[in-house]
C-alpha cells in the first residue's frame, strides 16, 4: 500500500495519539473523578453483581435472588450489567448499551484484580456512568460491565465504603492502566470492526438468497463498497427469482401436453416405436416432476422437528422394496443403535432418501445388495454393488440437469434435489469415494439429538 492511499488504521492510530494526549493532561482531573459520586455509584454497583454471582448446575452464570444487586435493580429502571467468564459463559440484566457490549468483548484479560476502567455511555441524566472490571466472583473470574445506577439510589454507608482508600496515587495507575491497554487493544478494535462485516460476507451463499451485508455499524469509508456490493446481490437475486419461476412455469405447462401425448401413445401399434416413444415420454414426465419437486423445495419453508432416521429410513426401504425387488436386488437396513435423532423436516428427507435408493435401483447394475445404513453420528448410506460412479463425473453428478453416458434414463435431478435438501438442514451428501464395488452416497446432518 502506497503511502499516500487513505488508510483507516492509521486515521484511527492519529486521532487515538490526539485523544490519549489530552487524556493524560487531565490525569489530576480523572483522579478527583475517583470521589465523585456517579464514579462510586458504578464501583458499588459493579462489586455487588460480582458478589452476588453464581454458577448454575449446568455451569451457566446465574445471579443469586436475594442481594444487594436485587436492590439495586429495584431503585434503579434503567440499571443494566453483563457477566462473561474465562470459558464464554454470559449473564445480562437489563439492556447494556451495544457501546459496553463491543467494549467488553474486545477487551481481553488486561484489566486485572480490583482495577477497572470507567467510561460514559452518551444519555440523558447521571446515570451515563459504566465501569468495565475483570474481578473475582463466587462465580470464579469475571469481565464484568455496569451502568445505569443514580448515585441518589446509593446509601451513604456504601457510598463510603467504595470510595474509601480511593485517591490521587490509584486514579493515575488507573489512567495509566487505561492508556496502555488502549494502545495494546489498538489494532484489535480496527480489525474487529471489520470481522463482523466479512462473517457476514462468508455466510452469503445460495441457500438465502435475500441475506446481505449489514450497513449498521459499518465504517463510512466502507458504506458505498457495502451498498454497491447489496445492489449487486439484488440484481443477482432477480435473476434467479425469474429463472426459477420460468422454470415452475415451464414445468407446470408441459403436464398438460404431456398427458395428452401419453394418451395419444396408446393409439399407436405394439412395436419398437411406440416403446420409445413412451420411454421418452416418461423420461420427459420425470424430469418435470423433478423440477416441480425442486420450485416447491425453493418455496416451501422447512419445518423442523425430532425425527428418528432409523425409523424414517425402515420406511424408505419398505416404500422402495418392491420395485427393487422387482428389478432382481436385495435390499437390507443396518443401524448400529435403535434411534438416531435428529431436527429435520420428515417429508423432505424421506424424499431425499427415496432418491438415492431410487438411483441405487436404476445404476446399481441389476443384481447385488443394496444396503441402508444408519450411523450413530447422524448420517446415512447407501450403496449398491454396481458399476460406481466415474472419477471424472464425481464432482458434476450433483449438478442440475447434468447427466453422463452411464445415465441413459436419468433427468438428472435427482442428486441435485438431494443435495439442496441437505444443505437446507445444514448438512450435506457426498459420495464415498473408498467404497468399491459400486456407489455409497451418504447424507449427512449437523449433529445429533440426545435420546
């Protein structure tokens, strides 16, 4: 990057200079901030959440029922404070502003013991103090933040007992705490101020088309690229919505026409021309099944609910099992455990599942075993003993309308329905590749539910 090519960082490390060098001239005035009586309403505050913290039998924050943070929550509306431990564990009372929020979590472990850095929250009143602590709780260590405490709501015995042995010598090792940690967190806070906007970004894929970046909180010197960058996924987003309803459109007038043909067929005479012809037809007839299935798959929202894949595919097999049986296979279900639970929508899966055994009877060589298999982790397979599937084509079987040699009656869009249902439920289907002979799809899900 060339030296005179803007840069957000070095905007922000001048104006930290200039804000850090005006901090340090008011180091006297910090200190004598130290008796004022917002400063100890926050201190008290902040020391009787951590005294009142506990932990729950699940090892979550809990925050004990009786105390004098109860009290305080009483007096005080608009008090608010957030917990967060070593291992990630939070508790939040009230509504923290999202300045204290940013403010905590991108605070690692500098500020120790009592020490603590105090900050104002832009708002109306006295109750704009907040103080930011990492301190020992009963709940072990803590960061915690507070505010939104009138000092008018403290007594005067506490308010004597958090400001007591607070003078000149601890508000200058305060600032000086507070100086070194904001340059230590210097680079962090910039970096983390575009971490979220490139999350965002990654997560933006196929399967929400209507999902963009957000324009809260972002830099103006990003703005235009966020907003050139959602205009385009707008456009993109068009596109697809016309295609796809050209393609509903289109599947939904050829059923008409296509029926018509089929009883046009049945006027022909017995011989080679009529039988392929309606294996043509049927082809064509399947293909438009196929791309409805895929419009209502699009339009249709999943509803997810506990469901058993052992028992979903016992009845995937007893569905398929006479039309394999009929085309000379064997057909077997093994699992491991009695159920395997999981969150999905039933229908979609069992469809899902209907389709690789369908491709199993159509591929896997007229002969052999067919073999249903539900793993303990949350996955299912299928194979069969036929001829495999082509290295060169493993990659391309998953994709619309795409179809090889081997595939003479396919429509190919079978292993592409199945893979838009398993990424819907954040998982996916790959091919085994070390299976051999034959093909082994197995559909795999984000994870199991306890039994």
């Amino acid at each position: 990057m060339s030296r005179s090519q803007p840069s957000l960082a070095r905007r922000l490390a001048l104006s930290f200079v200039i804000a850090t060098t005006v901090l340090a001239s008011a180091g006297v005035t910090l200190a004598l901030v130290a008796l004022d009586g917002t400063y100890a309403a926050v201190m008290h505050a902040s020391r009787s959440v951590a005294g009142d913290l506990r932990r729950a039998a699940n090892g979550s924050l809990a925050l004990a029922t009786s105390g004098t943070t109860a009290n305080l929550r009483r007096r005080n509306p608009g008090f608010w404070a957030l917990a967060v431990d070593d291992r990630g564990a939070r508790l939040q009372i009230g509504e923290p502003p999202r300045l204290a929020v940013r403010f905590l979590e991108a605070t690692p472990a500098t500020i120790t013991g009592a020490s603590g850095i105090d900050f104002r929250i832009e708002g109306p009143g006295r109750t704009s103090q907040a103080r930011l602590v990492r301190t020992g709780s009963p709940a072990g260590v803590v960061r915690l933040a507070v505010g939104g405490v009138d000092p008018g709501t403290v007594s005067p015995l506490a308010w004597v007992a958090t400001v007591r042995g607070i003078g000149l010598v601890a508000a200058l090792m305060v600032l000086a705490v507070l100086v070194i940690a904001l340059w230590l967190l210097l680079v962090p806070l910039v970096l983390n101020g575009l971490r979220p906007l490139a999350r965002s970004a990654a997560q933006i894929d196929g399967s929400d088309p209507t999902r963009r970046l957000p324009e809260a909180g972002v830099v103006v010197e990003l703005l235009p690229m966020v907003r050139a960058f959602n205009g385009a996924l707008d456009r993109l987003e068009d596109a697809l919505e016309r295609r796809a309803r050209f393609m509903s459109d289109a599947a939904h007038e050829l059923r008409t026409p296509l029926a018509v043909l089929n009883l046009k067929l049945e006027d022909l005479p017995t011989g080679p021309v009529r039988t392929e012809l309606r294996q043509s037809v049927f082809r064509l007839s399947g293909m438009v099944g196929q791309m409805l299935d895929a419009e209502r798959l699009r339009a249709s929202p999943q509803v997810r609910r506990p469901v058993d894949l052992v028992a979903l595919a016992r009845t995937a097999v007893a569905d398929v099992a006479p039309l394999a049986y009929a085309a000379g296979y064997e057909l077997e279900l093994k699992a491991e455990t009695d159920r395997v639970m999981v969150d999905a929508d039933p229908p979609s899966i069992r469809r899902a599942l209907t389709n690789l055994l369908s491709n199993a009877v159509a591929h896997g060589g007229g002969c052999g075993m067919i073999e249903v298999r539900v793993a303990p982790e949350g996955a299912i397979e299928v194979s069969d003993a036929g001829p495999g599937v082509p290295e060169a084509e493993r990659e391309r079987i998953f994709e619309p309308f795409h179809r090889v040699q081997w595939d003479r009656d396919g429509c190919g869009l079978g292993l592409y329905l199945v893979r838009e249902i398993m990424r819907l439920h954040g998982g996916d289907v790959a091919l085994v590749a070390d299976r051999s002979p034959g093909a082994c799809f197995r559909l795999s899900f984000g994870g199991v539910r306890p039994t």
